[in-house]
C-alpha cells in the first residue's frame, strides 16, 4: 500500500472548471482509491492504493477523461518520491526568499524539452533547480519579481499549460498529508 499525491492542474480558478472536492473525493473512492483526502480547492488529492503507478496513470486519465474532461495534465507522485525529492534540494530552498515555486512535472510533458527551455532563460535575481518531480524556483526580491525570467517568460512558453504550480508552503503540506496516513503503516 502506497501513499500518493495527485496534483490537479486548473480548477477551480476564477470560477472556471469547478470541481467539487467532496464529490471528487466520493467519485476516486469508488475508483479504488482508498483513504482519500484533499487539502484546499486547487487540485491537491491523497490517497492510498496498492496499484502500480502506471496503473493508477492510465486509471485516472481514462477517469477524468469521463468526470472531468477540462483536466488534462497532472501529477502523480508518491511518498517516497516526495522524500527523495526534499532529500536533494538545494540550500537555497529553505532560504527565506520573496517567492517559491515548485512547477511540478505532469504525465504528460516532455521533460527534457523543457528543462532545456527553462535552462536557456536568462535569470534575473531567481535560482533553480532541476527536480525529478519539477523546477523548483526561487526569486530574492518582490521588488524585482516583474522583471524575473519566472514572470516574463513562464506564461508564455509551450508548456506551460502542461505544468501544475505549487508554492513553497502547499509543497510542505504536500509532504505533510503524504506521511497522514489516518493511522495506516506501510
């Protein structure tokens, strides 16, 4: 039994997309998926299931393709891949910054496409680093936020409508709901 987050790209926002989490919650329960939970209305879901993530990919994508057609992009990542993924981030990251995000990888991109185009950006008072499971990008100043690459760019490159953004503090909570288990053991 696995404990997994999947994270929901584009609902919810600006009242469009409406999803509503409880139904969500109910509708995956009676997929299979056991122990579900959802933190805020923006696409962050948890739950356990003994299903091989392959499995669960092609089960969700053929489930929100049904539901939730309007969903095309997500993330899927287990505990152990959070883990791994905190286990080897950069200094910087518990820094105290004007901003964090963590663009997280969907199923979906081309990863190493994008890498390159984020890679070939000229950063201006910001950091990165490459993830497994996403970027991870840091700006230093509010004040020069508008003139980052993050901003000046990020909205308007290919991909960008098959990313799902988090900040720092909602990739903390990811962890924290990954590890609630509701009592379960591994």
């Amino acid at each position: 039994m696995k404990r997994y987050a999947l994270l929901v790209r584009g609902i919810n926002v600006g009242g469009k997309n409406k999803v509503v989490m409880a139904q969500l919650r109910q509708e995956l329960t009676e997929l299979g998926l056991e122990k579900v939970e959802t933190y805020i209305n923006s696409g962050n879901i948890f739950f356990t299931s003994t299903d091989a993530k392959a499995r669960l990919v092609e089960k969700l994508e053929v489930f929100f393709a049904v539901h939730y057609p309007f969903i095309q992009s997500f993330s899927l990542l287990s505990q152990e891949d959070y883990e791994a993924e905190v286990e080897n981030l950069p200094v910087w990251w518990n820094e105290d910054l004007a901003r964090k995000d963590v663009l997280f990888y969907t199923e979906i991109l081309d990863v190493d496409q994008v890498i390159e185009k984020v890679d070939s950006l000229k950063l201006e008072n910001e950091v990165l680093h490459f993830g497994k499971l996403g970027i991870f990008w840091g700006k230093y100043s509010e004040e020069s936020y508008y003139e980052t690459a993050y901003h000046k760019y990020l909205l308007k490159m290919p991909f960008y409508r098959q990313i799902t953004i988090r900040n720092a503090k909602t990739f903390d909570k990811i962890g924290q709901m990954l590890k609630n288990n509701k009592g379960d053991t591994q």
